[in-house]
C-alpha cells in the first residue's frame, strides 16, 4: 500500500517540528544553561556524599535540610536538560518556544530562591561541621563529608546567580523580540506575562 499525500505532509510538518539545532547550545544562553546543569549536578553529588556520610550521625531536622537540597538540584537539573533538549529540537514551533520561555522563567524563579535559601541553611549546616573537634582529628573521614558540605553550598550560591543571570537575558531577549513584533500582532498572554517582569526589572533598575 502506498502511503498518502497527508501521510507525507504530516512527516514533513514532524521533521520540521523536531529538528536538532546546536545554535540553541552555542549561543549565551545555552552556554549558561549547560552551566547550570552542571552546577546543579556537582551540588546535588556533593550534598549526597555529605548527606550519606552523616546519616546516623543527624536528627530527622538535619536530615530533612539535606534531603530538601538534594531534591531541589536534582529538580532544577532534570528540567533544565528538559529545556535544552526541547529548545535543540523545536526551533521551528513558535508556540512550544514561548511555553519553553515561560517554564523556564519559572524555574529561574525557583531556582535563584531555593538554590539561595538552601545554600545559607547548609552554610550553618557546613560550619557546625567544620568547627566539629571530629573535622580536626578526621573521625570517620568526617573531614571529607565536611567538605563537600562546603561545596554543595558554594556550587548552590553560583547556581543561583547563574539561573538569576538566566532569568534577566531571557526577558531581555523577549523584551527585543515583542519590540519587533509590536506592530505585527496582539500580544498573548504567555508574551504579556513575560512583559511583566521586564517592567518589573526596568523599575527596580530605575531606583538603583
């Protein structure tokens, strides 16, 4: 049986639809996203060493701190590799794009607060354990769990000035694409809810 005209119209439409680009990646705003898939990465790699090595040493209330970060870096990780995929694969649907845009606004949201709250509580965390007299005589290589303790906090304070960063270059960007698309058409909703927070931002640049 020979497939039908529709059948080839509708693979081709598919092709379109899905098709790898590395420009995405290459560009600022890929690069940045790859970091931030990285910094979520060793976060969430170090935090669990530490959050292994401490688990019969810990109440339940320090317990739920390191468990909230892990959760928290392997969230952001999973979506963000989530948008880069979709973002390589569908250069060519406008639509999908914009909701790409606007979850991604969403995780940068969530990111630069979670990822800053969960770095200061695990800094209280990693100095309880670093002035420990155990981190001075390395019991139980403590002095190791410490350490990535330390580092998790430090990769988490960087991951959340890389998703801030994130946030401002993408309602930039969309701020120069509705410029130019102004006059062509009425804005929808998903542009005009990027639209607010690119007034937010001018305003509180404007008290600076």
């Amino acid at each position: 049986m020979v497939p039908s005209r529709k059948f080839y119209e509708v693979e081709q439409r598919s092709r379109k639809i899905f098709t790898w680009n590395m420009e995405y990646i290459k560009s600022k705003m890929g690069i940045l996203k790859i970091i931030e898939i990285i910094f979520t990465c060793v976060a969430f790699s170090c935090i669990t060493v530490s959050k292994n090595g401490f688990e019969d040493d810990f109440l339940e209330e320090h317990k739920t701190r390191y468990k909230s970060m892990q959760i928290l870096n392997i969230f952001g990780f999973l979506v963000a590799i989530f948008i880069v995929v979709s973002v390589s694969c569908t250069q060519s649907n406008q639509d999908f794009l914009l909701l790409l845009k606007i979850l991604n606004m969403f995780l940068c949201i969530i990111m630069v607060f979670g990822c800053f709250i969960s770095a200061i509580v695990m800094s209280k965390e990693a100095t309880h354990e670093y002035d420990s007299v155990l981190y001075k005589t390395n019991h139980g290589k403590w002095r190791w769990y410490t350490n990535n303790t330390i580092a998790a906090v430090v990769v988490d304070f960087l991951a959340a000035a890389a998703f801030f960063i994130d946030g401002i270059m993408q309602i930039r960007e969309h701020a120069r694409e509705a410029q130019a698309t102004a006059r062509r058409r009425p804005r929808t909703i998903g542009e005009k809810f990027l639209d607010f927070f690119d007034q937010k931002i001018r305003t509180v640049e404007s008290w600076v």
